[in-house]
C-alpha cells in the first residue's frame, strides 16, 4: 500500500516537472524574441538617429523648433483635425525644403528635416476654445505627428519649461557641422531675442531662421536674422481663454525699504497709461494701493511691460499691465527692477536690450554686498561677474 502511494506521489511529482520545463522552455522561446525584436527596434532607431544620419556625407540636416507655447497653426489646419495635423505638417515640410533648395549657403539639398514642437496641451486646449474644439485639436496632434517620422510633439509644463527645452534642444543639435538650418518660430519680440542669444551662446547665429507668418519683424540686436515667410501658417499670437488669473504668491522684485509714492488729486494730472494693450481690446485701469509699496501691489505691475514697452510673456503674465503709473512711480519700480539681475547677462549671454534693459547689469550694492562675501549674491553670470569686477576695480580707485 505504501510503495502505491508512494509510485502515485512520484508520478504527480513527474507530471508537475514535465509541466514546468514545458513552461520554462516557451517563456525562454518567448524571451529569444523579444529579445530578437528588441534588437530590430534598436536597429532601426539607430538608423534614424540624428548623430548616425549626420556622419552620412551624403545628407545634411535640417531642424526646426516651433514654440506651441507663445504661437500655434492658425484654425484653417485646426479645425480640419487628423487631416488638418498632417497638412500643417507637410506643407511646413515643404516650405523648409524650398528654403534651403534656393538658399545657396547650404551646401547639402539632401537634407533630413526634423520638427520639434513644443506645447502645453492642457493649456492650449483651454486657450483655443473658441477656434476649434477639444476633439479637433487631439486629432490635429494626431495628425500632425503623423506628417512625418521626424516630427515630434512634446508636452511642456509651461513656458519657461518650454523655454529650457528649446535652449538644451538647439545648444546640442545646432552646432553639429551636418546641421545646415535651424528654423525657429514663437515669437515676434524678446521671445526672438531668447532663441537668438541661445543660438549666439551655441555659436549657431548664421544657422538660425525665422519663420513668419506676419509683417512682425524681430527686434534688438536680431532683427537682420534670415526670414522663411509663410502665409497664413502661424498664429501672431495665442489667444487668451477667459479665465480669472492666478495671484502671485512671490514678489518680483526684492524686498526693500522704499515706499510708493502717494496718489493724490494733484497728481491725477501727472499719470501716464500704459503704452500697449494686449490684444487692442481697452481694459479698465487697475488701482494702485497706496499704503503699500509697488512689488506688494495685487498683483505687481510688469516691469517688462512698463519699462521695456513689451512684455515677454505675450499675454500670460501673471503681473499687471492695467496700472496708471505716475512718473515717479515708474522711476520706483525702475530703481527696483535694476536690483534683480538680467537674465541674458546672469546666464553669460549677450543682453538684447544693451544699456536699455530694465534689469540690473550689475549688483547695486557692489562691494558692498552681504551677500556677496557669501558667494550667495544673485548676480552671477560671467558677464554680470566682468561687470562687476570692473565696478569693483573702480569703486577701489575711487576709495584710493
């Protein structure tokens, strides 16, 4: 009885093993393919790398970056969905190609054109609202993405996210030798000027285009750079969905002993209005508090907008345009803009707006600084440091 049993146990045992090989011999067959697939896919991403298409001599390349952020297609593509996404596509494809065929500089026509756009989706979709619906804007992505192998859409947090990327995207592709153009579009004023001094900083400035779709020429020291005009392509600008605007919770500007003047009814006569107005539609004037100084205002006017006449969030800002300023309050918030740095000199690049720039081209404190003796002062570019140097260099002379 017991050696029955025991015959029963091993033949169960038995079955049981011949049940795990069989499983262990198809999850290794199973593994061999995906292994043997993994490897095709590698084998064909390879192929389309930009570095393995640029050591080919008989192709050059071609990028383009669109800023989805501050400019878009225009609602003739959008509101057609897939099949407007995939003739955006192509025919920008094609005015690139045109470009570079009658640009006798390049010295390659073969070319590989890669697009990169860059987008805050959720956002976007919100802010198109009256142009086309949610639907047709995922099936122009759809489409769009379609258009071609090398055309690509990422999904930004936001500009400045958009902005890092765009400048990691351009500083590594742009100064490849194979790279003949690099066309750019997403903006008419300052926003030109942040792709450009990217492009200057990746010694790139002869390779960059800009691409229009309106009489907007760029401004600054940019405004020879090469145009591809495209009609009825782009957006000048997004529109603004209608929506009550976040409150900044941080100041603009440091915080600082100085009070806003006092507006009272002889100096009614003496406010100045803003320059421009976004979009051209008039908006009530906002209301300074005059018990608390400017960067404590609800929310803080734009230094950009009031003191550079242009404003390089194009509609977004999250600081007030709608102020009536008086002349020494715009000399206020003057004084306290040049006590934060400048962003082009702060990241070692060459500012657009030279001595007219609002921020400051050097500490104000200068040798000074608390904070300086910390190596915690908050100019620190390497041209902000030259500046400074300079400065400080003068500052000892003049205590000699």
């Amino acid at each position: 009885m017991e050696n029955a049993e025991l015959v029963n146990k091993l033949k169960k045992l038995e079955n049981e093993l011949s049940v795990w090989k069989d499983a262990h011999s198809a999850a290794r067959d199973a593994a061999e393919r995906e292994k043997k697939i993994h490897e095709e896919q590698v084998t064909a991403l390879r192929r389309q790398r930009p570095d393995a298409v640029a050591n080919a001599d008989e192709a050059g390349l071609i990028y383009c970056v669109i800023d989805g952020t501050r400019t878009f297609f225009t609602a003739s593509y959008l509101k057609d969905g897939d099949e407007g996404g995939r003739r955006a596509g192509q025919d920008l494809i094609r005015a690139i190609n045109r470009y570079v065929y009658n640009d006798r500089a390049c010295e390659k026509k073969d070319n590989t054109v890669w697009i990169a756009v860059y987008v805050e989706k959720k956002r976007l979709v919100e802010d198109l609202g009256e142009v086309c619906t949610a639907e047709q804007f995922a099936g122009f992505c759809d489409g769009l993405s379609q258009a071609s192998d090398f055309l690509h859409i990422v999904d930004v947090a936001n500009k400045k996210d958009a902005d890092y990327k765009i400048r990691q995207y351009l500083q590594t592709y742009a100064k490849l030798s194979q790279t003949q153009r690099f066309f750019f579009t997403g903006g008419y004023g300052s926003e030109l000027s942040f792709i450009a001094a990217f492009a200057e900083a990746a010694s790139a400035t002869s390779k960059l285009v800009v691409i229009q779709s309106h009489n907007a020429p760029a401004s600054g020291s940019f405004a020879n750079l090469p145009i591809l005009h495209v009609d009825d392509m782009f957006m000048k600008t997004i529109p603004v969905a209608s929506y009550v605007p976040r409150q900044s919770t941080v100041d603009q500007t440091p915080r600082i002993t100085s009070v806003s003047p006092t507006v009272d009814d002889e100096m009614i006569s003496q406010i100045r209005s803003p320059t421009s107005l976004s979009f051209g539609v008039p908006r009530r004037a906002a209301v300074i508090d005059p018990s608390l100084p400017l960067y404590k205002q609800n929310p803080p006017p734009c230094n950009e907008h009031y003191l550079l006449d242009e404003c390089s969030k194009n509609g977004r800002c999250k600081y007030s345009h709608d102020y009536i300023l008086t002349d020494d309050q715009l000399a206020t918030l003057a004084k306290n803009a040049k006590q934060s740095p400048c962003w082009f000199l702060n990241n070692s690049m060459q500012c657009p707006y030279g001595e007219t720039c609002c921020w400051g081209h050097v500490c104000p404190f200068g040798v000074k600084c608390h904070f300086l003796s910390k190596d915690k002062c908050r100019f620190k570019g390497r041209k902000l440091l030259a500046r400074q140097c300079s400065a400080t260099t003068l500052a000892h002379l003049l205590d000699l």
